[in-house]
C-alpha cells in the first residue's frame, strides 16, 4: 500500500470506521482525478474496477471522507462536486463554474490566493470569528466557451 493510502487508513480506522476494499477504490478515484468529479461520475469510475459496487456505497464513503476532512465537498447547483483537500497543496481555492459548458475550475494563481488568504483574515479580525473553510464560486462564461459563442 502506498504511504498516502496508510494514512488515510489509519485516519478512517481511529474515526471509528473501516477501510474496506470498495471505500480505497473509491478514495483513489478521487485521488486520481485532476478534476471535480460528482457522485455519478465516481461511480462510473469505480464501477470500471469493480462492477459489484452500489451507488449508495460511493455515497456513504465519500461522506467519511467529507467529514474527516480527507475531500471537499462543492455544491452548484444542487450537485455534489469532489476533489481532494488533504495534502492538495491548495486547501483555500476559488471555484468557477461555467454555466454553458457545467465545469468547474479551479482559480488558484499565487497572488489571487494570497488575496484570498487576506479576505479570510479580514472577515475574522472583523467580525471577531475563526474560518476554517471557505467556498467561494463565482459563475459564469469559461474561456473556451466564449470563445466558441465568439465565433458563431
Ligand atoms: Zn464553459
Ligand atoms: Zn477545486
């Protein structure tokens, strides 16, 4: 087992829960996708490895993994988005989702996110709070999709 994969044992197992075969092949699917996947598309993902998986069973690990701080869970739109948030590497990031085409990007420039860090900062020396996490998503036209309404 990779090192990453007997942590997140260890993690699950002192939390009370059990890291089955199914529950690693679900985590790994968010591990391995660059992007934000929803429940539907894990499913498939895993139902590649493992045909005998249910859909209720992707659902229940990912919300181990949601409440042990192991994935982030995006909403938009009614819809549950994934991505990885232990050891990203970029847990405060700005989402956009483009309404025409329904991805989700992740705005994560050096200096954006530092802008992010000190608006977190300000929202907590002002109103006397503490922030553990933050979801922004602003919407709108992603530049593919401008530049394909551009040239219609
Ligand atoms: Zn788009
Ligand atoms: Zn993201």
């Amino acid at each position: 087992m990779k090192s990453d994969l007997v942590y997140f044992k260890n993690l699950l197992e002192k939390n009370g829960h059990n890291f089955t075969v199914t529950r690693k092949k679900v985590l790994e699917a968010v591990l391995d996708s660059k992007t934000h996947l929803n429940v539907k598309e894990l499913y498939e993902k895993v139902k590649e490895k493992d045909k005998s998986i249910g859909l209720a069973t992707v659902y229940r690990a990912l919300n181990i993994f949601n409440d042990l701080g192991i994935v982030k869970e995006i909403n938009a739109n009614g819809i549950s988005y994934y991505e990885k948030k232990i050891f990203s590497g970029k847990p405060l990031h700005i989402h956009f989702k483009c309404f025409r085409c329904n991805s989700i990007i992740d705005v994560d420039s050096k200096s954006l996110n530092l802008e992010y860090l000190k608006l977190n900062k300000k929202l907590e020396e002002e109103n006397n709070l503490e922030i553990y996490d933050s979801n922004i998503m602003f919407e709108g036209l992603c530049s593919k999709c401008k530049e394909e309404l551009k040239n219609k």
